[in-house]
C-alpha cells in the first residue's frame, strides 16, 4: 500500500487526476492524503469536491480556510464579508448538502503513529505540544458538529494572536482555528501575525516562520502542511510544505509517506496572479 500527501488543490481538478494517473493511484489499495483547501480560486470546486468524496476512506482530508469560507458562505452568511464567485457552483449543485456535509466533517489535524507524520493546513503556535494542537483541534471538530453555524459566524478575526490555556469559548476556538488553518509567521513573543503572507524572505524584521520558532514545542515532530504558496514546496527535517502554487501556475506536488522517495511535481496550467 502506497501513501501519498498532496499539496492544496484549489479547484484545479484537471491537474488533481492528471497527478493520481502519474502516481498510478488506485484508491482499493493506497490512501491519500491532502493538506486542505480542495476548494476557491482555481476552476472546478465542485469537481473537485466530488471526486475526493468519492474516493472514501482512501482520502484523508484537513480541513484549509477556504474550505470553512466556504462552509461559512452556506450555513453562516451572515458573517460572511466576501463572497467567492468560484464556490456558487458548490451552493448551487444539487448535491450541495451532501457535499458540505461531507466536508464539515473532515478534522482539522490527522496523525499517524505508525507513520509518524501529522498533518494540518497551516502550522501550530509555537507554545503548543502536538497533542495540545490535537486536543485543540478535536475541539473545533465538536464545535463545528454540533454548532456549526454559531462556530463558522464567530471564527472570523484575528485576535486573540497568543495562546494561553485559559482561553475559552469562541476566543479559544477562534485562535485555534487560525493556527490550523491561517498561520504562517509568528514574532519572538509567539504572537501569530496572521497579516503577513509573503514569502520568508520579504518578511518585516521580527517575524518568523512558525516552524522556525526557536521555542517551537513540537520541533521533534514530522509535520506536513500547506496553505502557504509563496514558500512553496519546503523540505526540512521533519517538515515538508506540499503548497507548490498549483492554483497560481506552480505545481502540484505528492510525496510518497510510506518509502523515503524525492517529490513528485505536476506542472499545473493556472494563470492567476500570486497574492499569497
């Protein structure tokens, strides 16, 4: 059985089956996993969402913030500032319900002992040990189960930007989902500065990747994540960034978990202009 992870895809169907065709994938016997954000930006959303779903338990998904906009856009628009033209083909479908139910219930964090790799969007503060960053995910998971519309109308923000164990109600939730699903630098205090999307390079003096973070708790830990396009594909010692811009004409990119192997890269045909 191979295991591969795969980079955001973004509604950028054609090069998604293009990618599991060069992998050779067959879903009765490999599993694959990917980082969040199948939807917005990219053409075919709705294609996207049901090809994943329709490969069962084969997929393994995490959920990306674009994936709760676009939960938030059905169940919570009254909290939704910005509407994507690219996810009114999902609301309209006639298997919307089924799709958006289907997604809700997808974690926002997946570990894998046996493996040892962990998988989440976009990163962890650095205070957090990766079972708190489980419990913490387990506790949006709950929410969004059982109260998903008062959890999608109130996860918007950005503060509070420092964790404390004390925080609770929709403020811990709220901060929890921005690290999972948003964060990419964080400063010397540990503060998540959820403004910045570049790349590390063009970062202003002070802030930090988050797994650069010198107190950085779960540093023993092999972690896989997305989200951030503008670092692109990132190999470190328990670290990979499977985000290859697929959706901006970069890559989309599949690492195989179970052999130590290079990355795969599909060169994707998309057009739009790089923001972050």
């Amino acid at each position: 059985m191979a295991v591969y992870a795969i980079g955001d895809l973004q509604g950028c169907h054609a090069e998604f089956m293009a990618l599991l065709e060069q992998l050779r994938f067959d879903p009765a016997h490999d599993r694959l996993w990917l980082t969040g954000d199948l939807v917005n930006r990219g053409p075919h959303s709705l294609e996207v969402l049901r090809t994943v779903r329709s490969l069962g338990p084969a997929a393994t998904v995490v959920l990306g913030n674009h994936d709760l906009h676009l939960l938030a856009m059905a169940w919570a628009p009254q909290a939704v500032r910005r509407r994507e033209p690219e996810l009114q083909a999902v609301l309209d479908a006639p298997d919307a319900g089924e799709l958006l139910a289907w997604l809700a219930a997808r974690p926002l964090l997946h570990r894998d002992r046996e493996l040892g790799w962990t998988l989440v969007h976009a990163g962890l503060p650095p205070q957090w040990s990766l079972d708190e960053a489980a419990a913490c995910a387990r506790e949006i998971e709950t929410a969004l189960r059982d109260r998903p519309r008062e959890l999608l109308a109130e996860m918007y923000g950005d503060s509070p930007d420092v964790w404390s164990p004390a925080l609770a109600g929709f403020d811990r939730l709220r901060f929890a989902v921005n690290c999972l699903t948003r964060l990419r630098f964080v400063n010397a205090d540990g503060r998540l500065l959820l403004g910045l999307k570049g790349p590390p390079g063009e970062a202003p003096l002070g802030a930090v990747p988050w797994f650069r973070h010198p107190k950085r708790a779960s540093q023993a830990d092999q972690i896989l994540f997305g989200h951030w396009s503008a670092l692109g594909y990132l190999a470190e010692p328990g670290l990979r960034c499977l985000d290859a811009g697929c959706v901006w004409g970069g890559a989309l990119c599949a690492l195989r978990l179970d052999r130590q192997e290079e990355a795969q890269m599909l060169p994707c045909r998309g057009s739009l202009r790089q923001t972050g």
